[in-house]
C-alpha cells in the first residue's frame, strides 16, 4: 500500500471511529491518528523518490462519477430548502455542466494520481497542521453547546476534511479535481453552518453560492479541455498546451482564485469567522484556500506570458488591497482573515510566475503561512473561550492575565513579518524575483508597487493589535488565568514548527547562514539573555504624564476606510478577471 | 581590518557627524551652537544618572532596537545584501516602536504610531531604490554595488526619492512629525531615562550613519564622489531642515508615498527600457 492511498483512506476511517466513541477514548483515538498522520507525512519526503503514478480501476470512476451528482444534487437541495436562489442556480447550472462534461468523450488518457514534490510538501502542512489543529479542536468543541453526536460529528468532519485535502493534491485527473473541489465546499459549507443559528446558516450558504462559482468555472475549463485537447488529464493538457488557446488554464486559475477568496470573492471567508474558531483555523491554514496557491502552481508552465503576468498583477493587487481594507478592522478574526487573503494573493502571484525561485518562494510562503496563521487563530480560540474576548479593542493589557497567549500572537505576528522566519524570507525572495522579472517586462513594476505597499500595510496591521496586547503600566500585579493543556500545547506545538521551519530554511540555504542566525541571535536570545541578567536592581518609575492626573485609557488607532475604496477595489478586480479571460480570447 | 574598526566605531563616529551638524545648523542660524562633542558629554552625564525603568519589555526594546541597528550598519559594511539589510533595519523600528507601544503612556504610543506611519512612507521606497541597484548592477550585494561605476545617473529619479526619505529618517524638518520636538513630549523616548535614553541616543547616530551609506552607494566604486555627495546633501538636508517648517503626518505619507512611488516607477520602467 502506498503512503498517499493510507492519507486519504486513513482519515476516513477515523472519522468513523471517533463518531462512535466516548470523550475520552475519542481524545486518545484523535490524538494517536494525529500523529500518525503526521508521521506518514513525513515518512513520505524521505522514502519519496520518483513520481508516484498510478492509474486509478474503472470501479471508482463511476463511484466517484456518482458521488459528483449526489454531492451536486445537495446542493440543489439545500437551494431549495433554504429558498436561496443563488445556491439553486449555481447547482443546476454545474449539473447542467457536469452532464454534457460526462457526454464529451476525451480519448488521451494519463494517470489519475500523480505525486511530485509539491503534492509531499502540501502533504505536510495539510496533516501536520491540520492534525495539531484537531487535537486543539477537541477541548474547544466540548465547550460548545451540542449534542455529543454532533461533537464527535464536528471531529469526524475534520478528518475528513484531512482525508479530502490529501487527495486532491495527489490527483492529476481534473473531474476528480473537480469532485474533491465541490466536497472541500461541501465540508466548508457544514462546518461554517454548524453552530445553526441564523448568521451561521447565512455565511454558510454565502460560502456555498461562492465556492460554486469555482466548481463552475472548473467545469467550463473541463469543457474547453476536451474539446481542443481530448483531455482531462493535467498533465497532457499542460504538455500539449497551446500558447493561442489557453481558456481551460485561464478558467482554471478562474477557481483558484475563488477557493483563495481572493477580491472579490472574499466574502465567504469572512463570513466563516462565525464558525467555531478551528474551523476558521483549518480553513485559513491547512486546508481549504491552500488548493487556491496548489493549483496555480500546478497551470504555471502551462502560462503564457499574458497569462502569467495578469495573474501575478491581480495577485499582488489582491495582496496590496486586503491588507489596505484591513486596517480597517477590529474584530479579531476579520484581521486574521484578511491577511490571509492578501498573503494567498501573493502565493497567487508567485506560483503565476512560475521560475524555480518563485516556486520556493511560494511553497515556503504556503508552510510558514500555515503554521502562523494557525498559531493565530488558535490564540484567537482561546481568547473568546478563556477570557471571552472578539474585538481587539477589548483586549486591554492581556499581558497582566496571559503573558502566554500575548507571547504567541506576538510570535504569529513577528513570524509573518520579520526575519529570520519563513514568512519573512518567502516575502525577500518574493522581491528578488519580481525585481528579476522587471527587467524582462517593467509592467511588473506595478506588481512590485504592490507587493511594497502592501508589505508595509501589514506590518502597520499587525502593529495595530500588538498595540493593545503589550502595555503593561507600574503597577497592575500579573494575575495568570489557566488555559487548558489542550489549548497550550498544540501552541507549543505550532511554535516547535516554526522553529524546524528556521532550521529547514537554514539547511536549504534559502538565505545565507549570517542573514539567518543573527536575526535569530537578535529576536529571541539576545532579549532572553537581557531579561534574566538585567533590571532586577533597576528602579521603577511611573509614566510620565506631563502632570495629568485622569486616568487614561489607550485605544488602537483606526483608519478609516470609506466604502467607496471597497467598491473600486472589488471593480479593480472584476475587470482584472475580464481582462484575463478577454486577452485569452482574442 | 579596517572595516572591522569601521563597524566598532561606528556609533562613535555617528555621534561625531550628529555633534558636527548641531554645529553646522546652529551657524546656518548665526549661532555659536554646542561645542563638537556636546553629544560626548550628554553621553557620559546620560551614563551617572541613576537607572529608573517604566517596565523591563520596554528597556530590553528600546535596546535591542540600538544593537540591531548597529548590526544594520555591520551589514551595510560588510557588503550583504541590500534588501536584506532594508528589512533588518525595519526589524530595528519595529523594536522601538513595539517598545513605545509597550508602556502606558499617550505621548509613548502617539510617537510609536507615528513612527510606524512613518516606516508605511518610507518602506516601500527603499525597496524601490533596492530594486534599482539590482537593475543596474545585477545583483542585490551591496559589495558588488560598491564595484560597480556611479549608479546616481539612471538611479536619478530614485535618487530624489532617496532624498525624501533622508528627513524622515533623521528627524529634520519638514519630515519631523515623529519626534517633533516639544510637541509631543519626545514621543516613543518619553519613558527611557538615563543610561537607558543613552542607547536610543546612539541609536539616532547609528541611523545617521545608516543613511549616509545608504547615500553613498549612489557613488558606486567612486569615493571622491561619495564623499561629494555626502557633504553635499548633508548641507542641504540641514538647509532645509532650517528653512522650513513641519508638516503633519499624513501629508508626510501623502507627499512621500505618492511623489516617490511615481519617481521611482518612472525610474524602473525607464531602466528596463534602456
């Protein structure tokens, strides 16, 4: 048995086991799995050498053909049982789609599961980081007010979900693509419902109507497939691609963007912050709009010139515009969220260019963004769970309460911003490529624009909640508050990743060993070494206040933003996507 | 080996070229002004007080913005990688400013947001200036830089916008709302005091030094015009500096963000033309 058929088939079957069990028992089951998983994955970077290839019996294609319209069917349903129009529509427009798909006949056939290097390192951070992000769940959701069937459910999704991820990034066969595309909808659509009341209904069904638009557009490049390449094979259609007729990749990227939620498809993203925060976590991290970055890596040598350069424009627009809106904000969650999506703007921009630089540089940009933003939102968990808390604004001096969870949120933030972590070095090397493909077509002058501006933004993001995190004054005594080993230690764990994740980058030379190990020196030993040797005799003073004796309460600052910005970036966008299918077109 | 000497005595020299500039800037007003190693002696002043510290997140920030600074300069000597360093001076900033925001204090916090608004303005340009040299000279070292001929010609445009960053960095008028003197009680030094206020004032020579080698990599392989430009701009700067008058932030932000990002496209899409 190979290791990718036990990554998609393990997950499944513990999803069934932990339905079936007691708390306890499930906890140990899950975390047993977990590991398990996550050793799988790594086993496989090591044993893995040539591209695995299998070509799948004729049994599953009608099993999958017929998973497709039950899935397909569901959506109709919930359509119609929830009179949402949009929902309706889409379904019957893809079952439309999906049968003159099934009609067309391709005759070049290839493997249906390939596994190259990128398939193993999305195998890490889906099972490493999702299974971290499971076993947080499992404390989280017995605080939740359901039903124990419906807690084990909401695990059981989960491995799921795992089992689904792992599966799409093995396979080569784009219906496949396609059905594992509409079942990651479907998880995403159960999940963000799950809590059942009206806004959660609202979002998920937002998130349906959406994610649609991609398994759409999936099926019309499937069309176009076909009919010009006899093909639904990525490989065969990459290989014989014809520079004048492009429309299968240019739909393609079309669902990339919609799973990457990229502008303006953003809002089923923001609209999963209603769901219980691992799904948030999973969605953002492991899973989910990780396919977006995947499957623009995969079109890449597929890219025309054109292709490639409007694609990497709207992903740094993307990237520029979600973190400009996000100054804005002041949930906690919708911060965390769209950074996301500008930073999978940027992983979109990067995989669209294509060169064996950029290719790192995306592929270290999906790992770190991963494990940071997990980090994150598990911090972002605890808040509301320990010390019910959503708005940044409210948190005021946490540092007294929880130096532990203020510490880790600083560290998620650092990670994506400074050296020597590899957020930071995905960005660095994001420039140097931009800076290289300057010099071949300056209209990527505008990319690297972007991709500065929006840099910057972020790093005045983040500062934004750090703001109201750090400040400690005189006298305010640290009262800790306890926090649950299951929420701390899948932190911790999180933690330990980034740290490997400095070494890994360090053994691959992505930057000179001097720009790697001083910044580390200077972010966290240096400060450790100050801390335990110095200011125990130091005096302390109270702030100086110019005389004023009031009390005084320190806001985050705010910008804002007035709605008009809003509109024209999403007006930006549209047009970028018309501009992409016409200039294919023509 | 003097490169070595260069990087040890490099905050020292900063707080030479800070002495000599109040010098400067005083005659410029038809003062006498401060003697040249006034800086020396706050210094030592600075060093007898007694130690008071609001929080020690806050003291260890506000020093570790001074060593990474100082490794800043190191690197710039050394000849690393441009962009790199760019980035490693942002991590100096954001430890002042994390160390500004850390304390209970409005004037701390209003000093950190600014510099943090400031650091929105002037980021995105020295990226562009990072990119220029490496469209000139092919790669991002700065010792290949310094191998190359002057790259001030096809750099001119960015070399403008270089010179509306210059200000900001060191504090001068008009681009000085983030310390703006009185105004805002010092802003994110208000809470340090004596040997600890002694490491931010290092710091501001260790940025003077900072953004004279930044200048100077304009002058490629060519020292003569190196040092030209040096004085130069340095009496130009401290010209302006007295000659006009502060403006708010966000027109700092307006004005340097909009004209230097347009200079510094035209200069890159220029490049890649010719």
């Amino acid at each position: 048995m190979t290791t990718y058929t036990l990554l998609i088939a393990a997950p499944l079957f513990f999803a069934l086991v932990v339905m079936v069990s007691g708390v306890v028992i499930r906890n140990i089951f899950a975390i047993a799995f977990v590991i398990g998983l996550s050793f799988l994955s790594i086993s496989n970077i090591f044993v893995f050498h040539a591209p695995t290839e299998t070509i799948l019996p004729h049994f599953f294609h009608n099993l999958f053909i017929l998973l497709d319209g039950m899935v397909l069917l569901f959506f109709l349903w919930q359509g119609v049982k929830t009179k949402n129009s949009l929902v309706k529509i889409f379904a019957l427009f893809q079952i439309v789609l999906y049968v003159v798909v099934l009609l067309l006949s391709p005759t070049l056939i290839s493997n249906d599961v390939l596994i190259d290097e990128i398939s193993s390192v999305m195998y890490l951070i889906i099972n490493i980081v999702g299974g971290i992000i499971i076993v947080y769940a499992l404390k989280y959701i017995e605080s939740e007010e359901f039903s124990r069937a419906k807690k084990n459910g909401f695990i059981a999704m989960l491995f799921f979900f795992l089992s689904v991820m792992n599966f799409i990034v093995s396979t080569n066969n784009i219906e496949i693509f396609f059905l594992l595309f509409e079942l990651t909808t479907l998880c995403s659509y159960i999940l963000i419902g799950y809590r059942g009341d009206e806004m959660s209904v609202l979002n998920a069904q937002k998130a349906l109507w959406m994610n649609q638009i991609g398994g759409v557009a999936i099926l019309v490049a499937l069309i176009f497939s076909i009919l010009q390449y006899k093909t639904v094979y990525f490989d065969v259609l990459i290989a014989n691609i014809d520079a004048f007729y492009l429309l299968p990749i240019v739909f393609l990227a079309i669902a990339a963007f919609v799973k990457g939620a990229s502008i303006p498809f953003d809002k089923w993203l923001l609209g999963a912050m209603i769901a219980p925060t691992p799904v948030s976590a999973i969605l953002h991290s492991a899973t989910m709009v990780k396919i977006a970055p995947y499957l623009m890596l995969k079109l890449a040598p597929a890219m025309s010139g054109f292709v490639s350069l409007t694609i990497t424009l709207l992903g740094t627009f993307v990237f520029f515009a979600a973190s400009l809106l996000a100054l804005g904000k002041d949930y906690f969650k919708e911060i965390l969220g769209y950074s996301t999506i500008a930073l999978l703007g940027l992983m979109m921009a990067l995989a669209a260019i294509g060169t064996p630089e950029a290719i790192v540089a995306c592929l270290t940009l999906i790992v770190f963004h991963a494990i940071s933003k997990a980090l994150l939102f598990l911090q972002a968990g605890i808040l509301e769970k320990s010390f019910h808390l959503k708005y940044v604004n409210d948190i005021d001096g946490l540092i007294n309460n929880s130096p532990l969870v203020v510490f880790f949120i600083i560290v998620g933030f650092a990670s994506l911003t400074i050296p020597p972590f590899g957020a930071f070095i995905a960005k660095f090397m994001a420039i140097e490529t931009i800076a290289s493909e300057i010099i071949k077509n300056p209209l990527y002058v505008f990319a690297l624009i972007f991709l500065a501006l929006g840099s910057a933004f972020l790093t005045l993001l983040y500062f934004k909640v750090v703001t109201k995190l750090f400040v400690k004054d005189v006298e305010t005594k640290t009262v800790d508050i306890k926090i649950s080993k299951f929420y701390t230690i899948p932190s911790y764990l999180l933690l330990i990743l980034l740290v490997v994740g400095i070494y890994i980058s360090f053994e691959l030379e992505l930057l000179s060993s001097l720009e790697i190990i001083v910044p580390l020196f200077l972010v966290a030993i240096v400060p450790l070494l100050f801390a335990l040797i110095l200011f125990k005799k130091a005096d302390r003073v109270k702030e100086y206040n110019c005389g004023e004796k009031d009390d005084i309460q320190l806001n985050m600052y705010y910008f804002h933003m007035p709605s008009v910005i809003k509109k024209d970036i999403a007006i930006i966008a549209v047009v970028g996507m018309c501009i992409l299918i016409l200039g294919v077109l023509l | 080996m003097i490169e070595i000497l260069l990087i040890l005595f490099a905050p020292i020299i900063g707080g030479f070229i800070y002495g000599f500039e109040r010098v400067v800037r005083a005659r410029m007003q038809n003062r006498q002004g401060p003697p040249l190693l006034q800086p020396f002696y706050d210094m030592f002043k600075l060093i007898d007080k007694q130690a008071f510290i609001v929080n020690p997140y806050h003291t260890i920030l506000g020093i570790m913005h001074f060593i990474t600074l100082w490794v800043v300069v190191a690197f710039i000597i050394m000849g690393q990688n441009l962009l790199y360093v760019i980035f490693l001076h942002l991590l100096s900033s954001i430890f002042l400013i994390l160390a500004g925001f850390s304390v209970k204090s409005i004037y701390s916090h209003i000093g950190s947001n600014r510099e943090l608004l400031a650091a929105l303005a002037y980021e995105p340009i020295l990226i562009m200036i990072a990119v220029g040299f490496f469209m000139v000279n092919g790669s991002f070292d700065i010792a290949v830089i310094r191998e190359h001929d002057a790259s001030i010609a096809s750099l001119f445009l960015l070399f403008l916008a270089y010179l509306m960053v210059m200000p900001i960095k060191l504090k001068k008028s008009p681009f000085d709302a983030t310390e703006a003197h009185q105004e805002i009680v010092g802003g994110v030094e208000i809470e340090f005091s004596g040997i600890f206020f002694e490491f931010l004032y290092m710091a501001k020579w260790l940025e003077y030094i900072f953004v004279y080698l930044l200048l100077m990599l304009f002058a490629g392989d060519n020292i003569f015009l190196g040092i030209g430009l040096f004085i130069g701009v340095f009496l130009l700067l401290n010209l302006i500096d007295n000659a006009t008058a502060r403006i708010k932030m966000k027109h700092l932000i307006k004005i340097v963000l909009s004209l230097g990002l347009t200079l510094g496209m035209c200069n890159l899409i220029g490049l890649a033309y010719v």
